[in-house]
C-alpha cells in the first residue's frame, strides 16, 4: 500500500455534504471626477494639446477639439476618471506646465 493510501474510509476530499449559498452584495460604483483644463493668456494651444495626447492618451482628433472648447468656452473637459486618478493626473500636468513655465490651470470637480 502507497504512503498516500489510508485504508480506513476518510472523508478527507470533501465528501461532507454541504450546503453554498450565494450571497449577493451590491457594489456601488465609485464616484467619478472631471478633470479640467482652464483657459489662460499664456499657454500656448500646442501645449494643450500635447498635454492632452500624452497625459489623457487622447488622439490628435479630439485633442484638438478638447483644447478649442479650452480656448473659447474657457474651459475643458479631458477626461472622467476615479478620484485617485484624476488626482495623479492634475498633478502630472500641473508639473508638466510649470516645468515649461506655463501657468495652465487643471482641476478637478466630482461629476
């Protein structure tokens, strides 16, 4: 007999008649933030835009379409993001801006 056989009956691989019940938990979605871009005198509308395709990954299209509602509506919305992420990313472009010397202002606002 192997070292692995045990010849009493055990009801070692589960053979126990059990009972599973699902418990159903609703998880609720975290808040979302808008992260946004203010218009300014200064900043030049090319860096807008590469702020916006190389921190928010968005194409050259939109881009370009985001950075316009920044210059004439004043303001701009690059993208909707949990709280922790739209927090890394008003901090990326804050220093991106400054490290160039711009004084673009990014926030952020719950949605």
């Amino acid at each position: 007999m192997a070292d692995w056989e045990d010849d009493e009956d055990d009801d070692s691989f589960g053979n126990d008649e059990a009972v599973l019940t699902e418990n159903k938990q609703k998880v609720e979605k975290p808040p979302l933030f808008k992260v946004l871009l203010h218009n300014d005198d200064y900043t030049t509308q090319e860096f807008v835009v590469f702020i916006l395709q190389t921190v928010f990954h968005k194409s050259p299209t939109d881009a370009y379409r985001i950075m316009m509602a920044v210059h004439q509506q004043g303001l701009g919305i690059a993208g909707v993001y949990t709280y922790e992420i739209a927090e890394a990313k008003v901090s990326k472009v804050t220093d991106l801006a400054r490290s160039k010397e711009f004084p673009l202002l990014c926030t952020m606002e719950e949605e």
